[in-house]
C-alpha cells in the first residue's frame, strides 16, 4: 500500500515535479522510436501505442504545471486530462478504419521487439509513479493509470507479433489496436470519476 502523499519524503511538489518529468520524457522519446516503427512496417497497434506514448508525455507535462495547484484546480484539470485521453482512441479507431482498404500485415519481428521494448519503459514509467498514485489525486491517478494500461498494452502487442508470425494475418495487429483504445477510453472513465471525487470534496471543504 502506498504511503500518504504527504508522509513521503519525495512527494513534496517539487518531488512530484522531478517524477512527472522523468516520466514525461521517457514517453516523449519512445514515442518517437515506436512512430518511426509503427509507419515501416504497416502497424496500427503501434501507430495506437505510440500516440498513448505521446499522450502520456502530455498528460505528465500538465500534471507537472499543475502540482500544488488548489483541490478545485486539479479537480479541473483532471477533467481535461480524462479528454486527452480519448483522443488516441478516436485516432486509433480511424487508424483501424483506413487500414481495411490495404490488409498487409505488419512486420512480426520489429512488432515484437518495439512491444518489449515500449513494455520497459512502461514498466518503469509505472513504478516510478505507484507510490504517488494513491495521494496525489486525480492528476497523479492520471498518470498512473496510463503507465499501467499501456504495460498491459504492450503484452498484447507482444503477443500480435507472435501470431501474426503462426498466422501472416493483420487481425492480431488491428485487434490489439482496438483493445488499446477500449483501455484509453476506460482509463477516461476512471479519472473524470476521480477528479468529480475531488471537485466534490473541494466543494464540501471550502
């Protein structure tokens, strides 16, 4: 079980401003491997992780400005980070639409390689931030949740590769691509949950 947020000696702001940044910037240079990846061998499960990469180094950003912002603020905040996070899944989804009109299937061995690649940082990215996810609020749980997600994403493309090498099929490709943004979207659901919480109690304690 995590710690308060407030008995942890690195979870000062300016600690939690040295985590979001880390974190912040393992996404935003994995991003630019697996978009690099994703556009030469054909992957949309790539294509959709790498936009979550991409998407995590925002959300951390603004978590980053808005550490040690007021309850209100951060309850707002969080809001806004539950509709960045759909917007992968809006691209994936038109992604997987365009990809019917040319059914090659990726790579197998560079979609395998990105995939344990990206669930490494992913890993990483989680365990730096599981001991602030529980009392840094919806913004902390923000970042949390996306880290752990995409771990769980990245087994799956994992995986695709393996098939797509028994079968020469995309489907494994643009089904995990799917499953991606099913996860971006539930991830939406639990935050925009967890920051009306907070807007809530900022709401019973002014």
């Amino acid at each position: 079980m995590s710690p308060p947020l407030e008995s942890s000696p690195t979870a000062t702001p300016a600690g939690l401003r040295t985590v979001v940044a880390r974190v912040a910037a393992l996404n935003l240079a994995y991003f630019g491997v697996e978009i690099v990846v994703a556009l030469a061998i054909g992957s949309i499960a790539l294509l959709a992780d790498s936009l979550d990469f991409l998407e995590d180094a925002a959300v951390n950003l603004l978590i980053f400005a808005g550490i040690g912002w007021s309850m209100r603020n951060r309850a707002r905040l969080g809001m806004a980070l539950a509709g960045i996070l759909l917007l992968p899944a809006l691209a994936t989804a038109f992604a997987v639409w365009q990809k019917f009109s040319d059914m090659a299937p990726p790579a197998a061995l560079p979609l395998t390689l990105t995939g344990l690649g990206a669930l490494a940082v992913n890993l990483a990215c989680a365990t730096i931030l599981a001991r602030h996810r529980a009392g840094g609020g919806s913004l902390t749980r923000a970042a949390y949740l996306s880290a752990r997600n995409d771990a769980f994403a990245n087994l799956a493309i994992i995986a695709a590769g393996l098939l797509t090498v028994l079968t020469l099929s995309p489907w494994p490709d643009l089904i995990v691509a799917v499953g991606i943004a099913i996860l971006n979207a539930d991830s939406a659901v639990e935050i925009l949950t967890a920051a009306r919480a907070e807007w809530r109690a900022a709401k019973v304690a002014s």
